[in-house]
C-alpha cells in the first residue's frame, strides 16, 4: 500500500493576536455569567429516553468531536438520511461510514482516546440533543448491513456508549437562523404535536418536578419562549 505524506502547515509565528489577549480563570467566567439553575446544572441522562431516542432517530445530520493522541480536538460534520444513527438500546448508537476522503482523522482520534461528544439536530426544531460517551470502531458484518443505505452496507461502523444524554436550548439556532423550514415535517414527527420542553418534562417527570416546581404544569414553555423573544443577545 502506497503511503501518502500530508504535509504539514507553516509554523505560526513567533506572536499572533491571540497574543494580545490574556485569559481568565473560572472564578471570573462565573462571576460574569452566574450559574445555572439546579433544573439545568441537573439535567444529564446516564441513558436515552422515548423522546431523545426518537429525537436522534429523526436526525439528519449531527456532530462528533473526538480527541486526538496529541490531545487536540476535532469536530466532524455528519449527514444522512434520518434513522441511520441506530439506537441498539438505551446506551448505545451504531453510527454508520461512507464512503469519503480516506484522512479517517475521527477513527484514528477514538482508536486512541475514546471519548466522544455528539450534538444532533433536527430541522424545523430550536433545540438540540447532545450525546457524551466512548466509542470504538468495528466491522462487524450484520451490523453494517443494519446500517446500510442505498442498497450498500456501512463502511465501517461506530459505535457509542453513553455516558450522558441531555438537551440544550434553541438560542444559538435561533441566533444563526439556521432553518427556515423543512418540506419533510421532521419536526412535527419528533414533538408529535407537543414542544420540546413538555415531551423533556414528560421523559424525566420526577426530576423534573423536584427542579422546577410549579413551571411543570405548563408555565416552562412560557418562560423558555419569553428568553427566545426578548433574550437572545
């Protein structure tokens, strides 16, 4: 096999701008930005619930940031059609490879530090999924056909134990104007006519009515839409 040599870039010199910034510590971010309520800080699943689990099933495109040997970070871009990322149970994901550019730099980062952090979306929908875990790579043969798409098995397959699941609020979407409306109703098949935050109460209903108190009979959607009105920036 032919090896290919990647060159590497130009070394940064000796100052940048970066150079004219100094960093804070965490004493100070938290005195800039607080902390968060306790339904938030609380709000990490050790496991996929109806409504997550449904939520990922709709994604048609998400992200996956690993860790590299040398401790550098990479985020990849992930697309297909919705349902296939596999949910194998309440702990694990089978995500599946195509065809692509051969660099394998997120194969090569899990090999040496599994950790994985995932964020999912879906069209039409303000919130997002995230999904931390580690994962490990196979080719298993059944399960890339399990992962198959235009009558082709997956490359190669990861898959992710998870470690915690939990959801994160609309604003940067909001922000960036990210959709402007999906013809597939993808959104509409996730909430099954609900909201994000009632099906979120559902799922994690005991939690849920400790942390939040009264805004579980209704009011949270209310006070949620009332900082995507007038608190965005």
């Amino acid at each position: 096999m032919k090896t290919v040599h990647i060159p590497e870039g130009p070394p940064s010199p000796a100052r940048t701008a970066a150079d004219s910034y100094s960093p804070i510590t965490m004493e100070r971010v938290r005195e800039v930005i607080g902390y968060p309520e306790r339904f938030i800080a609380e709000k990490k699943e050790p496991k996929l619930g109806e409504f997550t689990a449904r939520f990922i099933a709709h994604s048609p495109f998400f992200c996956m940031a690993t860790v590299g040997a040398d401790g550098w970070l990479d985020a990849s871009p992930k697309g297909d059609p919705p349902g296939s990322v596999r949910i194998l149970d309440e702990w694990t994901l089978a995500i599946p490879d195509r065809p692509g550019n051969k660099l394998a730099e997120t194969f090569e980062n899990i090999t040496h530090n599994p950790a994985v952090g995932l964020v999912f979306f879906v069209p039409g929908l303000r919130e997002v999924i995230r999904v931390n875990g580690d994962a490990f790579i196979t080719d298993d043969p059944d399960l890339l056909d399990m992962l198959g798409a235009d009558g082709k098995p997956a490359v190669l397959a990861t898959v992710v134990r998870i470690r915690e699941v939990f959801g994160q609020c609309g604003k940067a979407v909001i922000r960036s104007k990210l959709w402007e409306g999906d013809q597939r109703g993808l959104a509409d098949a996730v909430t099954l006519g609900g909201d994000f935050y009632t099906l979120t109460i559902a799922e994690n209903a005991r939690k849920m009515a400790e942390n939040l108190g009264d805004l579980v009979a209704g009011g949270l959607y209310d006070v949620i839409d009332e900082h995507y009105k007038h608190h965005l920036y």
